[in-house]
C-alpha cells in the first residue's frame, strides 16, 4: 500500500493535525561528499572580489541537499514508508575544499484522518 | 630604482583592486536590497512561523518540505576593513549586512518555494549557518558563509482561519 505512494511526504514536524503515524520504521538517512569544482573555484574566488553570493557553490550546495535527500528516500521506500518525518539536515566541512551533506529522519507510514 | 617601481606598481594595483571591490560591492549591495525588499513585499501572504505546530485549521491539508539556500561572500575591500576593525573589537558591519543579505535571501528563496506549492505558511522553519573553508585554510580565509532556510510549507484550508 505505501508503495504505490510514488510521492514521500517529507516534513520536519514530528507531529501532523489531520494525520495519523500508523507505523514508525525507524531512522533514514542520506549523504553525500562533494568537492569543488577547479573552475567553479576560480570563478568564485574572482566573484568574492566583489563580494556578494556565489552562485557557483549555491548550486553545488543545492545540488548535494537534493542528491542526500533522494537518497534517503529511496531508503525509506525501501522500508515500505510513505512519509519521512522530522527530517535534519547537517553540513560538515571534512577537507577543505570538500563538503558533506546530511540528511536524516523517521520513515513512517502516515494516514489521513477521515 | 625600478625596484622602487615595481614595488609602487604593486601598491597602486592592490589600491585599485580595492576601489573596485569597494565600487562593484556596493553597487551589488544596494542593488540586491532593493530586489529583497521587492520580493518580501511580493511574497508577504506567505506566513513564517518557527513554531512546530500548525493550527488546527490547517488539519488534513498537503503538506512539504521547503529550503532555500545561498552562499555568501564579502568584498574584499570591507574584509580588509573587517579586518582592521577586528584589532579594536566591537561590531563588523561588514560581515552583518553580509549575513543578514544571506539570510533574508534565503529565507525569500524558501517562501518562492512555498508559494509555487501553493502554500500559505510555512512551520516550523529552522535557520542554518555554515562556514566554508577555503583552500589556503583558515588563515588567508576567503570569508564566505552557507545560509540554509528550512521548514515545512502547508497549504491552507478553503475556510477563512479566523476561528
């Protein structure tokens, strides 16, 4: 039955009016580790002259939240949920130049209320 | 003699740089406060609240995860500025209209979001900082910074929500 649900509901609420949590399958979680780019380092380092944003990383950074949150929705799939509840995200700086993107939270199966 | 020259050359290089920075910052500053202040005003239906819960009017109806995020760097000119300031201590103003375009930017970028859903409020909403290392570590630091906005967008119900 959750499968067929195509769309996960992703929030980081824990607790839903007009909803009920029928199944709590634990915790998901999705990361990934991206480096800059060599051109997209020079471009910024150009930019920051002038200071104001860099687009450059915007995108990089943006492109990782996606990448982690897919990921740990195909997890949550996997575990038969339809929703991930609670969700955080966290960065971390491991190299220089280098970051990791974290997303993490409860799958659960929640239903509507009639 | 032409190492005089050459080490003057220098000076007035960095002095350029710097008045181009300074120029094209503040060009870019005033430029990008105007388009905040126009895309706060346009997007002023969209209610924001860091509170978890949402009413109970809103029970039922869709609900999703938004985020917005920007990062920003500062000129070099009001780096250095910070920099010279940071000898006596006290506020860098440089750094805070820095911080604050960041944040209201990516809170705006949160709400478009929201508003292409169809939402009317967003819960929850969770404000994030990150700082990112360059290359040459932290001493020759280029001071740029992530902001992230979060938070859970919810559509409204049809009825007025004045209970």
């Amino acid at each position: 039955m959750a499968n067929s649900a195509s769309r996960l509901m992703l929030s980081n609420i824990e607790y839903f009016p007009g909803y009920t949590v029928s199944k709590h399958l634990g915790l998901v979680q999705g990361s990934t580790v991206r480096a800059k780019h060599v051109g997209r380092d020079i471009m910024a380092g150009l930019k920051n002259i002038v200071g104001g944003e860099l687009k450059g990383y915007t995108e990089l950074l943006n492109d990782s939240r996606q990448e982690a949150i897919e990921r740990m929705s195909a997890q949550a799939h996997a575990v038969g949920a339809n929703a991930v509840i609670n969700v955080r995200f966290s960065t971390a700086n491991i190299a220089a130049g280098a970051a990791e993107i974290l997303a993490y939270g409860t799958a659960v199966v929640l239903e509507r209320r009639e | 003699m032409g190492d005089l020259l050459s080490q003057f050359s220098t000076i007035i290089f960095v002095v350029i740089l710097m008045g181009v920075a300074f120029i094209f910052g503040s060009i870019g500053q005033s430029r990008h406060y105007r388009s905040i202040k126009r895309r706060e005003w346009q997007l002023r239906r969209i209610l924001v609240f860091n509170e978890k819960m949402p009413p109970a009017s809103f029970a039922g109806q869709e609900f999703a995860l938004v985020s917005g995020s920007v990062v920003m760097g500062s000129d070099h000119f009001r780096q250095v500025l910070a920099g010279l300031k940071s000898i006596f201590g006290g506020r860098l103003g440089s750094f805070e209209t820095m911080l604050d375009r960041g944040r209201r930017e990516s809170i705006l970028r949160m709400k478009e979001q929201a508003a292409r859903m169809g939402a009317t409020a967003i819960f929850n909403v969770r404000l994030e900082t990150s700082v990112l290392s360059s290359r040459e570590g932290r001493k020759q630091g280029l001071a740029c910074a992530e902001l992230i906005a979060y938070g859970t967008a919810w559509r409204g119900s049809d009825k007025p929500h004045a209970a």
